[in-house]
C-alpha cells in the first residue's frame, strides 16, 4: 500500500491496454517470463471512510478486456458476467 499501485505501473512500465466500466486494464512486458497483466477494479462500496478502495488482480497473459479480466477473477466467461446488483 506504501509503495502504491500508480507507481508500480510507471517502474514496470505497464501500460493500459483497455478500458471500460468494470476497470482498467494493463500489461507490463517482463524480461524472461509471460506479460504481466493486471485489471485494476474499484470497491462498489465505500470503506468506513467512506473511500471506495481499488484493487489490482492479476489474470493470465491471453485476456484482452477489462470486463473479460474481472469475468475470469469469478470462474466466468465475459458473457457470463452480468452482475445486477454489486455489494
């Protein structure tokens, strides 16, 4: 948490490859090993504080979108995930 999200992009150089309403995605290129890809989500409930706190979750290399990203984070296909209601 110190070192913080944004940072960790900018020093892996990770850059955004989608964007849409479900979050954000990004892929950092790492020398000898598979892309690092991350979709970076955001709480739909606030904390105590009332901030609603943002998570990265790591996903394999192949997926493209963000919606797909948080799909795969719950065993789902991208069709699959449809929430109506998040807590």
């Amino acid at each position: 948490e110190r070192y913080g999200f944004d940072r960790y992009l900018h020093d892996t150089g990770a850059t955004l490859i989608h964007e849409d309403a479900v979050g954000r995605l990004y892929r950092a290129d790492m020398t000898n090993d598979e892309p690092l890809v991350m979709v970076r989500v955001t709480n739909s409930t606030p904390d105590l504080s009332g901030h609603f706190k943002e998570y990265a979750i790591r996903v394999p290399p192949q997926i493209e979108r963000a919606h797909q990203a948080v799909a795969w984070s719950f065993g789902l296909t991208e069709q699959q995930y449809r929430p109506r209601v998040e807590t």
